[in-house]
C-alpha cells in the first residue's frame, strides 16, 4: 500500500513489468473477472536513426521529429513489437474477449532490471509532483510507434491515414481480430509505422523504458493500464484492475500485488506545465504532464 507522506514530491512509478505481464500469469481485477495474459508478436518497427516516438498513429503526421521524440536513443535496426493482451475468460473459449494491456518494442531480447519513464526534450521525470507522470492521450481509441526520422515519409504518403489506421477499424469494427495490430511499410517492406488498439479505449497513457542489468535500453513499453489499477477507460469494460492476482502453478514467480492505481481519461491538453484536467483543449501532443487520481488504496 502506497502511503502518501505530506509535502513529498512522488512521481507515479513503474511496476514490475517483467512480473505483471508474464504469459500465463492470472489477475484478479476489482470487479472479480479473472484476465490472463498472453502475448503476441506479429508486428515489427523499422528504426533508421533509433529515435522513437510514442502517440497516436492519426497525430504522427503533426508530430516534429526533434522535439517529440523520446531523449532514451537506441541503435538503428528492425525491432519487433509485441502486444500484452489480458484474456477475459477461459482462453481457448469462443466468447473469450481480449484486449491489449500494454504494447512493448523490444530492442534487446533481455529481461529489464529497471524502468524509467520515456521522456522528450525538456522533459525531467525528477520535477513531477505528486502522482503525476509524462504520457501520451489517445481520443481515437488506437496508440503506436514510429521512428523520428520516418515521419517525414509518412507526410509523404498521401494515403497514409486509410493504408494505416483503416486496417486497424476494419479489425476492430468488423470485429475479425480486436487485438491486430496495423503497419505502414515502404517500397522496401521496411514498417515505418505499428499501430494498435489503446486497451479498452481512449485515455492518457505512459511510456516506460525498460533498461538491462548493464544500463542498456531494453524496451519501451505503453501501458494501457488495463492490468495495472482502476480509472482509465471511458468504457465500462473490461473491468479494471486492483486485486489480487494469482499466477499458474508452473511459474518460478511468487505473487506480487498489483499496480494499483492508473491515470484518469484526460483531453488532449497543452504541453507542460498545464497540468490536466484543467489544462485547455488543443492539438494532441505525444507526451504531455498529467496527474493520476487518488486511488482507493493510498491514505
């Protein structure tokens, strides 16, 4: 249980990543629906100079490679991207739903000894408040990936809306596949971009980076915060989570509560210092300040 001491500066913090998405691992969430997470890779990322940035695949074209992207830089090189999908219900069941937990590009395959959150230029996780954190908001219910460098071939490509985020909706609406994600390849079948589902829907999402025992980034990863507290989602479902949680009898990794606390649906809003909610409407930017809200947990 967090306790909240008055007057201290505490930044939102990662979970245990590694722990609370493993494959086979079972959650409990508040509501009392079982989730069990399983993940997919079919998906991969093209980085021509290894500056990443997170968003909303429909703002990428507004986005400035310089100031939105992250300042963690990683080597050029093709990457994949897997999906962390909470299972609801038993997952070899027709009616089981899945939804996308958290999406993760990889660049080393290593497990991260530690995380810290993703930030652009100008950005400094030390100076957020209280429960606050650096995250990208989603109003179109999808998030995704694209190297810095790529975006000027996406102004490029006049088709680029209906090539990458049509593919997405004919997934998702036409209900074929939920948990799809979408890409953008170049004449060279090199993906420029990765878009997916942004967990049960819109909301403002956190960008972490997963570094190994020797300090190398291992990851980014976008959590959804479907498994990792309650509040996020403008949708009802699937039920949020913040009980307890159980993994299957063949895994080496004890129990662990959960994260218990996600941050608030917010509208896109200024980059900082606003402080949302009370920030005013503008164009989304990839990462922008926020506040979580008080969970039920902290005193």
């Amino acid at each position: 249980m967090k306790k909240l001491v008055e007057g201290a500066v505490m930044p939102v913090s990662a979970p245990d990543f590694e722990w609370l998405f493993a494959p086979g691992t079972h959650h409990t969430l508040s509501r009392g629906d079982v989730a069990t997470v399983r993940l997919r890779q079919d998906a991969s990322l093209w980085l021509p100079s290894g500056r990443v940035v997170a968003g909303e695949p429909a703002m990428f074209l507004s986005m400035s490679g310089s100031e939105d992207r992250f300042v963690q830089q990683v080597p050029p090189g093709r990457y994949p991207v897997v999906l962390v999908l909470a299972v609801f219900g038993e997952p070899d069941e027709q009616d089981a739903q899945e939804w996308v937990a958290a999406a993760r590009l990889m660049i080393r395959d290593e497990p991260a000894a530690s995380w810290e959150m993703a930030t652009c230029a100008g950005q400094d996780a030390a100076e957020l408040g209280d429960d606050e954190y650096f995250g990208y908001p989603v109003v179109g219910g999808a998030g995704g990936f694209v190297d810095a460098a790529n975006i000027a071939a996406l102004r490029e490509n006049d088709d680029y809306s209906n090539q990458l985020l049509s593919n997405l909706d004919i997934h998702i609406l036409g209900e074929t596949d939920r948990t799809a994600p979408a890409t953008l390849a170049d004449d060279g079948d090199r993906p420029l971009a990765v878009a997916f589902p942004s967990g049960s829907g819109d909301g403002h999402y956190p960008t972490w980076v997963g570094r190994t025992a020797d300090g190398e980034v291992a990851c980014f990863l976008t959590d959804f915060c479907i498994l990792t507290g309650d509040g996020d989602s403008e949708n009802d479902e699937p039920p949020s989570g913040n009980g307890p949680i159980s993994v299957p009898e063949d895994s080496t990794t004890p129990p662990r509560p959960p994260y218990a606390a996600r941050p608030q649906p917010l509208s896109p809003v200024q980059r900082s210092p606003v402080r949302p909610p009370t920030g005013i409407a503008s164009p989304a930017t990839p990462n922008i300040r926020a506040r979580r809200s008080p969970s039920s947990d902290e005193t």
